[in-house]
C-alpha cells in the first residue's frame, strides 16, 4: 500500500514538473521573439503604415504639376556629380549598372570622381564619351576636392593641394571641394565651389543596426524611402555656403557621392568557387557550391554577379538628390561653362521632379536682367522671382538670412521689398506628414 501511495505521490509531481517546464519554455520563447521583435518593430510599422502614407502623399502631390513658362534659352540638364565606378577602390560600377540607372531616373550626364590608383593620377580614364545618351566624364575625388580636368593631364596628388587646384583652374578644370563637413583651407581663392549636401555625409550620424534593420523590411518596395529615412538637413553646411557667398562667389551642388557598393554580392571565380563581396567592395569570403548554398544563386548577370542583396543602387542614388543645370547642349564645355557660373539648382528628385523650375532677377523694365549665379547691378533689380512646377513654400535667404517666407503654397514667388547688395538665394519646401522639408536649393543671385 505504501508503494502505491509513493507511486502516485511521484507521478504526480513528475505532471507539476513537467507544467513547469513547459511553461519555462513558453516563457523563454517569447522572450526571445519579444527580443527579436524590437529592433525590427520600427521598420515593419514603417513597411506597414508609414511608407504606404508616404507614398500616397506624393503621388497625390505629383499630380499637381504645372508646366512653367520658359524663361531663358538655355536647356536644363539632370545631372549627378560626385559618383564612383569601377575605377574607385571601394566600388565594383560598371556601365551596365551606371546608364540604365541614369536613363530610368532621366539624368541626363554623371560626373565621376573615381578614387585615383595612387598619387600619379592619368586623366581621362574610366569612362569618357556619351553613353546611349548618357554623357559622362570622369574626375578624381581626392586631396578634399572633386576634381574634373576637362582636358588630358597628368597629376601628381603628393604635390601641395592648393597647388593642385591652381593647377587645375588655370587649365580650365573644375575644383569644388567635396565632404563639406570636413575641414578646408576656405581662404583658397582657386576652388569654385562645394557640396551643399552629400548623401554620405548623411549618413555619418546614423546608427548602422536599425538602418541594415529598415533596409532588410523594406530595401525591395520602399528602398527611396529607407534612403529618405536618414535625411537630416545641413543646416551647418549651408550656413558655411552662405558666410563663403558673403565674399566671394561659391557654386553650390548636390553630392550624390554614390558607389553601389553597400550590398552583398556573389560571384565565380574561375575554378568555380564562389567569391562573396560585400560592404565597399571588399572580398568577405570564397567558398564551394554545396547544396545548402546553391538555392541563393542565379545566372550570371552582366557583371557576372549570381547573387546581389542591394542596399545602395546607382537608380536611387541618382534619384535621391540631383542637380539641374542650365547650359546651351548636352555636352562637357557647355555643362562645364555654366557649372562654374552657378547656373544650376540641386532638389531631392524622389519627393519630385524640378525640372522646369528657375530663379531669376527683373529689371524696371520687366526684363530678366540676371537668373541663378548670375552678378547683377543693383540698379537691374527691381525684384528678385522664382517659378516651380510644383507648389511650396518659398524662403528667400539674404547673405544666410532669412528674410522672407510664404505664408502657403505657390507655384510663383515675387520678392521687390528692400533690395540690397548681397547674395540672395531661394528655397522651396514641401509637406511631407504635416511638416515643411526641403525640397530645392537654388545658387544665389549675386547683387552689387
């Protein structure tokens, strides 16, 4: 009888034992799946509400283009300027990536600043010509500078920077300085201008987890807005631009300084192993084909790749920010004219397309006497207009001032109140979830 009581006593603790356990169990997993969902919980609110409003939003505002009036002879071109290629250390871009890219976002030209392979730098390389209606130069980033030669030359980077850049200006070339946020000799009188925004730059304040996170949900469907998710204005930048505009003129352009390189790639080798490549392309590893990895891969594209998981492309980089540049034709010696000018606007082209939109000065006679970049006497100026293809906000800033700004939404902006010497820029802002964000940053009219 005893043992029967001991049995029963056993046999019913072993049930409490086994409740218990099954309980710990539940209780570990979902800790666990609570852990996991965290990090990830921002990204797929953003996949599942945000981005889909965001996306309505500027479809809707998309459908409010007005076509403005044409107001100088001149032509404007899409372009990008600060991009990579194959040539760069840290990027693998060819031109079966580059011109599609460019031809589906309608970009017009790209100005390449490939890292030089060592100080002895040989110019033209890369890529040079037009490209089935891409018009593409190259250039060096390096030294601080986005460098376009224009012409056949051969430069010696160990050689002093602001020697560099004489060099270079007295040859007709192009200087501007790249990566804004980094110290410069300002006082240089050769460079002609500087990145007002770079994307990279951007990026630098971010936390990289939560955006490989963002990008992992939402990098196929929503990868511009993923892209948008890290904008901040540079707001410190642009003070810069406007305390450098006080004297002396300095062009101002949008960095796209894109390489397509922050992905991860496959490819084989000709033994037939596979080399993986990944982030700034370097090589992370080679290995056999087995079973368990042969799923991952496809047919050789292009460039030969079987298998890409993408974060960056050329087709968004280009679309993210451009700049619109007035010249005569789509050719280097006009571009490169009327980039030294200033003649051109930068706009974050995803929220919208800005071509079409201008900033120009009037005379007492209701002539244009002067548009973007232009030096104007101010006895020629009787206001200082803009016209846009979409409605916003206008902000006219005087030497880093701000001293106007519309009370709704235009398509048209007059400014004839108090005109003084100076230099005098526009921007434009949109609403994106209720607040003003912008959208264009024009080069100043100078007065004098």
């Amino acid at each position: 009888m005893a043992d029967v009581y001991i049995f029963a006593f056993l046999d019913q603790n072993l049930k409490v034992v086994k409740k218990v356990i099954k309980y710990m169990f539940y209780a570990v997993f979902g800790l666990i799946a609570i852990a996991l969902s965290v990090p990830f919980s921002p990204a797929v609110w953003r996949n599942l509400v945000t981005y889909p409003q965001l996306e309505k939003q500027v479809n809707e505002f998309q459908k409010l283009r007005k076509e403005p009036p044409t107001l100088t002879k001149l032509n404007i071109y899409r372009g990008v300027l600060h991009v990579h290629s194959y040539w760069s250390h840290d990027s693998e871009g060819t031109l079966f990536d580059i011109v599609p890219a460019a031809k589906n976002v309608g970009v017009d030209f790209v100005f390449l600043t490939d890292h030089p392979r060592g100080d002895i730098d040989t110019l033209p390389r890369g890529y040079q010509g037009n490209y089935d209606g891409v018009l593409i130069e190259p250039g060096s980033e390096k030294q601080g500078f986005d460098t376009w030669p224009l012409d056949s030359v051969i430069i010696d980077w160990s050689r002093n920077k602001d020697t560099i850049a004489k060099d270079i200006v007295s040859r007709g070339g192009i200087i501007f300085y790249a990566h804004t946020e980094e110290p410069h000799n300002w006082s240089n009188p050769d460079y002609q201008g500087m990145e007002i925004y770079n994307f990279h730059t951007d990026t630098k304040d971010e936390s990289m987890v939560p955006q490989i996170i963002n990008f992992m949900v939402n990098g196929n469907k929503y990868r511009h807005w993923a892209l948008r998710q890290m904008f901040d204005e540079q707001t410190n930048i642009l003070a810069l631009w406007d305390s450098l505009n006080t004297t002396r003129k300095i062009v101002g352009f949008s960095a796209e300084d894109t390489h397509e390189n922050q992905n991860i790639r496959a490819r084989y080798l000709k033994d037939g192993r596979v080399e993986w490549v990944g982030p700034n392309a370097n090589v992370m590893d080679t290995m056999n084909v087995k079973f368990w990895n042969r799923w991952l891969l496809h047919a050789p594209d292009e460039n030969g790749w079987i298998f890409k998981w993408m974060v960056d492309t050329y087709k968004e980089g280009f679309n993210y920010v451009t700049n619109y540049v007035f010249a005569d034709t789509l050719s280097v010696p006009s571009l490169a004219v009327h980039l030294k000018k200033g003649h051109l606007y930068a706009a974050f082209k995803s929220l919208a397309d800005a071509k079409g939109f201008n900033y120009y000065s009037v005379n007492q006679q209701d002539s244009i006497s002067g548009i973007l970049g232009d030096s104007v006497k101010i006895g020629q100026v009787k206001s200082l207009n803009a016209v846009s293809p979409f409605p916003g906000q206008f902000r006219l800033i005087h030497d880093g001032k701000l001293v106007n700004i519309t009370s709704s939404n235009d398509y048209q902006y007059s400014w004839s109140e108090a005109i003084s010497k100076g230099a005098y820029r526009i921007e434009m802002h949109i609403k994106l979830k209720g607040k003003y964000v912008p959208w264009i940053y024009s080069n100043p009219i100078y007065i004098y």
